[in-house]
C-alpha cells in the first residue's frame, strides 16, 4: 500500500522524516545527489521546511552550486529571519564570494540567535572571529588583548 501512496504523492510525516533520515545518512556517505533527492522528496511533505532547506543548501555548498545554495539560504533567512544556520551558512559563502558587507549583517544575526552548546562553541567563536575581522571591530570574547587595568590605558 506504500507504494501506493508514493505514487499518488499521498505521504506520511513519517515519510517526510524517513526521506531527511535517508539524506542525512547519504550526505554521511558522500552520496551528495542522492541525499539531494531525499531531502527534496522530505521537503515535499513539508514545503517551507526551514530544517530540510539548509540541509538542501549544505548539500548544494558541498556540490559546487554556490548560487543555488545562496538563493536557497536566502529564501529560509526571508521566511525564517531567525533562523540561526542560514544566517551563518549565507554569510561565509557571501564572505568567500568577496561580498562582506553582504555578509556582516548575516554573522549579526546568527551571533544574535546562535545556538548554545559544546557543538555550536566552535561555530559561534568562527563567526565572532570572521566579523571582529571583516569589521575591524575587535571580537568582544577575545581577552589576550586586553590591558591589565584601565590606568594602563590612561598612561
């Protein structure tokens, strides 16, 4: 009866999360088109999906199509302005195509909604170093900088 609803395009959320646990285990294989089409076929279920979407615009970025990446992280930052991966995905491939000004406010945003935790630490201290450099600002975390006292700073 499965297939049945395959045909017919009738599928389950079940489905949907089979077809992103499937593109998620091939992204892990390197099956990089194939992974495309099973998050397509999750996106289907879910149209708008803002998760399925930057796994979309990952695979993209790891294929070579940069535009189709940016246009589809474009497109989850526009629905979805919170959402902390596309802002952060965006910005390093604007920053890579030399658009940093394009960029800045991109690593704000994810900066403003970063996600906590021992795997996003390394994340969030890239974005911080990216933006005190394109910036020249000076990354507000980075202590090695600072004088000893504010006296040091007077004299």
């Amino acid at each position: 009866m499965a297939w049945w609803q395959h045909f017919f395009n009738k599928y389950t959320d079940e489905d949907r999360t089979l077809y992103y646990e499937e593109g998620l285990a091939l992204v892990e294989e390197d099956k990089l088109h194939e992974a495309l089409t099973s998050f397509r076929l999750a996106l289907k279920q879910t149209p708008g999906d803002e998760v399925i979407l930057q796994q979309i615009a990952i695979v993209y970025t790891k294929i070579g199509m940069t535009d189709e990446a940016i246009k589809t992280y474009r497109h989850v930052v526009k629905k979805h302005p919170q959402a902390a991966g596309a802002h952060y995905g965006l910005a390093f491939l604007l920053a890579r195509n030399g658009e940093d000004a394009e960029a800045i406010p991109h690593l704000r945003a994810f900066l403003e909604n970063a996600p906590v935790g021992q795997e996003a630490a390394e994340h969030v201290s890239h974005a911080r170093e990216t933006l005190a450099s394109l910036t020249g600002e000076r990354d507000p975390s980075d202590t090695s900088s600072q004088s000893g006292t504010i006296q040091d700073e007077l004299f």
